[in-house]
C-alpha cells in the first residue's frame, strides 16, 4: 500500500518506508466505497503500533457508524 502510494506519504513515513522489512503491528482504515483491484487503495487513516493509535481508530469508527445510519 505505502509503495503503491509514496507521493501521499508525509517525510516521516517515506523515511521509515525506506528502512523497513516487516510491519507486525499495524492498522489501516479504508472507506466503505474503497475497492482493492490491480493496485490498492489508500486508506484514510493508517498507524502503528496499534497499541498507540486505538483512541483515534475508535473514534474514527464511531463516526463512520453514526455516519452510516443517517
């Protein structure tokens, strides 16, 4: 995903995309229209560890909810 979309990547994550092999702990919220075909999406939210970025992916989900029963 972060390869396919290196232009959408703040300094910080193309740094770290650089130096990386293996990603274990990581969250990735996608749209509800988002399909994955040739080439995936990007979401709108991404993080890790998890452990550090659960207040904002909760609060994230809750508004997606509330924003799907409007």
């Amino acid at each position: 995903m972060a390869r396919a979309h290196r232009e959408r990547l703040d300094p910080k994550q193309r740094e770290q995309l650089a130096t990386a092999r293996t990603v274990w702990d990581f969250i990735a919220l996608f749209p509800p229209n988002a399909r994955w075909a040739e080439e995936l999406p990007f979401p709108e939210f991404s993080g890790a560890p998890v452990v550090d970025v659960m207040e904002e992916v909760k609060s994230r989900i809750g508004a997606a909810e509330t924003g799907l029963r409007k």
